[in-house]
C-alpha cells in the first residue's frame, strides 16, 4: 500500500512515521511555507487545566497527553533523544480563591478521563515562586506534575528521520489532489514533482487545509489564526526544570526550555489571513501578559518573535476521519492552540485509519464528532 502524506508539521510528521511502522510505503509532499504552526508552536502538554470543556476535545488531548509517554521511549531507543521533551509540571495561576478552587475541580475532576494528573496541590506564593523564580510575589497556583514540555521543531524532525529511516520518502513542492469521481488517487506535485499515485492520501496541510480541499470540490471549516510568540533568554539562569505557566483566564502562558529560554505567548488573532508579520500590538500584547504575571522577566533579553497559523476548525475539535464521498482520503487538522498535545496521537490515528484500522473497534473511538467537513 502506497500512502502520501500531504503536509509535514507534527501531525503530517506523525502520520509518516506510524504509516511507515504500519508497512505502507509513504511519500511525504510538503511546501516550507512560512508561519506553520508546528515551527512556532509552544510546546505545552497539559490539557487537565483547560477551560474547555467539550468532552471530545477532551478526550483527543488526554489521549495525545498519555501518548507521549511511549513515543517518546520509542523514539529514544531508535536514538532519538533530543525531543525537548520533559514533565515539568504547570502551574495554573489564579486571581482569587474562588478561581483557584475551580481550576482545582476540573484539573481533578479530569484526572482519570483525561489522564494520570499525578498529585495535584494549590501553592502559594513562595512556593510557586521556587518553581518559576520570574513570577509575582503574591502568585498562588495549582500544581500539575504531569505537566510537560515539548519542543514541536525537533519533534517534527525526529518523526521525519525514523519514517525515513523506515523507507519514507520526502519531496518537496505543492501538492494537489488528483480526484477521479468519487475517489482520491494520488497528488500532483509542483515543478517538475509529477503525479505521486497512491492507496491513500492523508492530508495534513494545517491552516492551508481548506485551500487544498477547494481545488476539487469540497469545503473545510479550518481557517487560519495568528499567533506571535515571544522567545526570551535568561543568560547564566538554569530553566531547565521551570514548570509552564498558565496564567488563569488568559490564553496567554509562559514556557521554560533547557538553553535558558522561556517563551511567552501568544496571541490569538482570528481573521489574520496569512499575514506573516510581528506587530507592534501584537508584541506588546505577549510581552505584557508575561510581565504581569511574571515581572522578574523585567531584564530577559527578547530573542526572537515566531509566527504560527493555527488551524482552527468549527469548534474546539479537531478535523480528523475519512471524508465522506471521496474514497482514499483522510483528513487530519483543526487542533488549534493545542496541535503539540494533539499532534501525535492524531497523526498515528490518520495512520491507522489509511491503513484500514477500525478505531472504533480497537480503540473505542468514535470519529462522527471530529467529522472532517462538518460546518461552523
């Protein structure tokens, strides 16, 4: 069975590198376009704390949360062991009692459904402090300790060195579908790439999903967001064990890596287009957030802005399954702010789906609530 993957962010990544393990010979086509999500992305893993309450949503994130575990064992005895990855913990930050006795309840009240939250306490302000230096001295959080961090860059790069290491090949231009009737049979690519012929196709294309399906016929509700995302440094400070930061009642949040770098993000601009572009707002709005929260960042050096489209999709669901009426062709894309939790596990669902695995039968999961062309 010949698969092609269409897009090559970390649920394009993922889907090559499990189709690979599956038996399919697999051809990822990707366009370096700028502002994927993926080379932007945070990296935060911690969906128990989330404000959204959609059980569907839920159930993708906590699935995607407990899936890193093995794959990231997996990987490293394939000798992949620079991921970025690492459980931290999170703090979620509260204004008031009443805030923090509600992020309490759900981030328990998920600990089974979701996943394994380890030992969740409230912390007061020293305490919090001790975890994140950087943070106000009246700060009060709950703790999460299964919390993690990921760097979606290095990630990406790793799926994509073992899919080829398992006979993927990669190509690179734009890839359109090659409908006839009422079935997928391949992708063209730009230049001089030709027709790819193929078993199935799994389209992974992020926020340029909807563009990819319009060409034959067919209409998706994945539209792009901007984020821009500040990356701060701390010269000589070990950050390397700082937990993330959620700062209640914002999308905006701050996350440590290794290299003495804590990245704050990010805003969430509805309507951008594809306007690749750091603005003035934009930086003052994530820069802000981060020092009301935490002013000892006060005196980090502004390394660099990233901007990231997110697809989002009609709801807070991802876009995920066959599509209806067009044999050969699975959709995987909409995970929004959360596309590094969902991300992997979403592309080993893809995977499994072209290689003709009933995940419902196997998995339990029903796919009708991520239908991949339902409406706004």
């Amino acid at each position: 069975m010949r698969i092609v993957v269409v897009g090559a962010g970390i649920a394009g990544a993922s889907a090559a590198y499990h189709a690979s393990g599956l038996g399919a010979e697999v051809v990822v086509v990707d366009q370096p376009l700028r502002g994927r999500a993926t080379d932007a992305g945070a990296g935060i893993v911690c969906p128990w704390a989330s404000r959204v309450a959609d059980p569907h949503h839920l159930r993708m994130a906590g699935d995607g949360a407990r899936y890193y575990g093995p794959l990231v064992a997996e990987l490293a005895e394939a000798g992949e062991r620079d991921l970025g990855y690492r459980r931290v913990g999170a703090l979620s930050l509260a204004s008031d009692d009443e805030e923090l006795a509600e992020i309490l309840r759900r981030t328990v009240a998920r600990r089974d459904s979701v996943s394994d939250t380890g030992d969740v306490e409230i912390l007061d302000g020293d305490q919090t402090r001790e975890l994140f230096p950087p943070l106000a001295a009246d700060s009060r959080a709950v703790y999460v300790p299964a919390g993690a961090r990921v760097d979606g860059r290095l990630l990406r790069d790793a799926l994509l060195r073992q899919a080829e290491r398992r006979g993927a090949r990669l190509r690179q231009g734009r890839a359109t579908l090659v409908r006839s009737g009422d079935r997928v049979g391949g992708v063209e690519v730009s230049g001089a790439g030709g027709v790819i012929e193929a078993d199935r196709v799994i389209l992974a294309a992020g926020a340029w999903t909807a563009d990819v399906l319009a060409l034959v016929g067919l209409t998706a509700a994945v539209e792009p967001q901007r984020g821009q995302i500040a990356h701060l440094a701390l010269p000589g400070t070990d950050t390397s064990r700082w937990p993330a930061v959620l700062p209640g009642g914002s999308a905006h949040y701050l996350v440590a890596f290794d290299d003495s770098r804590v990245v704050a993000g990010a805003t969430r601009e509805t309507g951008s287009g594809f306007s690749y572009q750091v603005t003035a707002g934009g930086l003052a709005e994530v820069l802000n957030e981060a020092l009301a929260v935490a002013p000892g960042l006060a005196s980090a050096v502004h390394v660099e802005t990233r901007i990231g489209f997110r697809p989002m999709g009609p709801d807070a669901r991802p876009l995920l399954g066959p599509v209806p009426g067009l044999a050969g062709l699975v959709v995987a894309t909409g995970l929004g702010a959360t596309g590094l939790t969902m991300g992997p596990w979403a592309g080993r669902l893809a995977a499994l789906l072209a290689t003709d695995h009933d995940l419902k039968a196997e998995l339990g999961l029903d796919l009708a609530p991520y239908a991949p062309l339902r409406e706004r």
